[in-house]
C-alpha cells in the first residue's frame, strides 16, 4: 500500500509535527485523512466543495508563503487529493 503523505482533503503534511492529526477510521485504522477534515468515519463539513476549501487554506498557508502563491499552489494541490478527484 502506498504510503499517504499528506490528507488527501486539504493538504496538511502528515509529516512528524502533524502525525497527531491523523483521523481513525470507525475501526480504529488510521485514515487517509487529518482530523481537522475528518471525523468517526465521516468528513467533518461534506457540503464544502474544493473552492471553499481552497478559500478556507489560502489565509492559512499565506502566512508562509504569500496568500497568491498559497491561491496558485492550492488550486494545483488539490484537484490531485483523492476527496477532490472527479470519479
């Protein structure tokens, strides 16, 4: 199994800082996504689509590296998460 690097919603690194955002699925697995999107087997807002989460990210991710580059950087992350990815 390929290994998930990041949560495959919004992008949040799954690296040693974060691994203690990593969601559990209802059988205790670990999940492919972090608890700030996901929570007891289900996504926390299932309504949102990849323009509000973009939208929610780009103050976020701004504070590093400049809200346009979060803007550009986003909008070419997150098509390729599975959450966002057309079926």
């Amino acid at each position: 199994m390929t290994k998930i690097t990041m949560c495959q919603s919004c992008g949040l690194p799954f690296n040693e800082e974060h691994v203690h955002l990593i969601a559990t699925e209802p059988d205790g697995s670990k999940s492919i996504y972090c608890t700030y999107c996901y929570k007891d087997g289900k996504f926390i807002d299932p309504n949102l689509s990849m323009e509000e989460m973009i939208e929610m990210l780009v103050p976020v991710w701004g504070k590093t590296i400049g809200e346009e580059e979060a803007r550009k950087e986003l909008t070419t992350l997150l098509p390729t998460l599975k959450r966002w990815k057309k079926a």
